[in-house]
C-alpha cells in the first residue's frame, strides 16, 4: 500500500484523539459538572444505542443479515450430509497427522513465530498502555495529592503526547525505513 506508514499514523492518531478527548470530557463532566463518574459511560452507551438505531448504517446491517439468513437457509440443506465422519475418512491424510496445522505452522514457518511473538507483544502492550492511562489520574490523586481537574488532565496530556507520536513517527518511519525505525525505538 502506498504511504502505508502514514496512514497507519493516522489510524493510530484518530485511535489517540479518542483517547485523548474522553478524559477531557469525563473530567469536566465531574470537576465542573458535579456529577458522578459513572454519569460519563452511561451517556457513552446512551449516544450509541441512539446511534445505532437512527443510523441508515443499520439498515445495511440488517440487510446483510437477511442475505446470511437466506444463504444460511440455501447452504444447510447441501451441505447437511457433510459431517466430520464424512470428512475424515475423504482426507486420510489430515486425519493420520498427529499435529494440527498451527503447531505445525508454529514449527516450520519463522515468519509465523515471528507474527505470533508480535501479536503477544502488541497485546501485552495495549494492555499496559491503557491501564497506565487509567491509573495516572488515581496515582495522581493519591499519591501527588493533585486537585481532580489537574489530574485528569494529566491523563489527557499522556494521551495527547502518545497521540502526537504516532502520527508523527508514521511519517519518519516512511523517511528513514522499518528496520531502522524499529532499531531505534528499542
């Protein structure tokens, strides 16, 4: 994809900016509001229930359902006798391994190591990434004895910053290349 760097800055920024404005508002709804925090999600369900219901989205939704209704309905009846017995004793082959095709892949392929071993790094990332963004405001409450406006904006200024970054190192990852990229940032 051309300029897949930068668009997946944006991808991660339009993720940030959401990141960014929820504790924004949250705080000012509390600090200056009064209200309780968990005012915050209930206007957040409210606002995508009334989303989902008004949107012409959900009527291509609901057709979408209606056709995998009616390619459910026409697929059951041809393929009814195919069963597991069925299958088993057409490919012999599959049936003697003793190793399903993900251990195998996991064995053979290093790229698929390799994708895997991302995969429970990103996770794990996320993971702290969002619970740091979470425990700042109590850190800063508890422990910094901050006013409650201050702290969370503490939150917001984490976010902001991991927002901006992203958006910008998608465009020095496009200049200087992957590999160098990811040297650096480890």
């Amino acid at each position: 994809m051309e300029k897949s760097n930068e668009v997946l800055g944006f991808l991660h920024g339009f993720y940030g900016l959401g990141a960014t404005l929820a504790p924004l508002i949250a705080t000012t709804m509390i600090t200056k509001g009064n209200l309780q925090w968990y005012t915050f999600y209930y206007i957040l369900v409210s606002s995508i229930t009334t989303r989902l219901y008004t949107t012409p989205i959900t009527f291509l939704i609901i057709k979408q359902i209606g056709c995998a209704l009616i390619e459910f309905a026409t697929s059951f009846p041809a393929f009814y006798a195919c069963t597991a017995a069925v299958h088993h004793a057409a490919n012999d082959a599959s049936a003697a391994k003793t190793n399903n095709r993900l251990s195998e892949a996991l064995a053979t392929m290093p790229a698929a190591r390799v994708t895997w071993l991302c995969a429970l790094f990103l996770c794990c990332y996320v993971g702290i990434e969002v619970a740091i963004g979470g425990w700042v405001v109590t850190f800063m409450l508890r422990v910094r004895h901050g006013a409650n406006f201050a702290s969370g904006m503490t939150e917001t200024g984490f976010w902001l910053g991991i927002t901006v970054g992203r958006v910008v190192l998608g465009f020095v990852t496009g200049r200087i290349g992957e590999r160098l990229a990811i040297s650096v940032s480890e």
